[in-house]
C-alpha cells in the first residue's frame, strides 16, 4: 500500500507520461518544466524510511522507474547504467 504523498507523487508521474505522450499534438503544449519541478516538489516530502529504489529513480530523473515502482512493477525496470536494479 502506497502511502498519500506516494499517491501524489504517481499522480504526477503519469500526469507527466500522459503529457509526453501527447507532446506532438498538444495544443497548448504542456508545462513540462511545471511538472518536473512539481515531481521534484512532491519527492522532497517523501518521509523518511521510503525505500531506497524509489528515491534512487527520482534522484536519477528515472520518472518512468519510479512510475513502474509506484505501481507495483518494479520487476519491470531495466538495469540502468547505474546498476541500481538487480
């Protein structure tokens, strides 16, 4: 179970997957620096004891990462160059 920042935060994460989606054919465009600065807003709340692969992906900027591991799916991720994953 994921917690109300948590929430908050996936909310965003998919706000900003949805945005890039539809990147081409949005009119307007959408505030994607609005939406990086929100994800970052919305990480600096996360309290202490979030796992440690969370805070990883979103110090990385791997929203995609964080999104899959929000929803349950981080056996999903990729190794990045990091190494991170397992």
């Amino acid at each position: 179970m994921i917690t109300a920042i948590e929430q908050t935060l996936l909310n965003a994460l998919l706000e900003l997957e949805k945005a890039g989606k539809s990147l081409r054919t949005a009119k307007p465009k959408p505030d994607l620096p609005a939406l990086f600065a929100r994800i970052d807003e919305l990480a600096k709340q996360l309290p202490r004891g979030t796992d440690s692969a969370l805070l990883h992906y979103l110090q990385k900027k791997s929203y995609e990462k964080a999104r899959l591991f929000l929803q349950g799916q981080d056996a999903e991720n990729q190794v990045g160059s990091c190494r991170h994953v397992d």
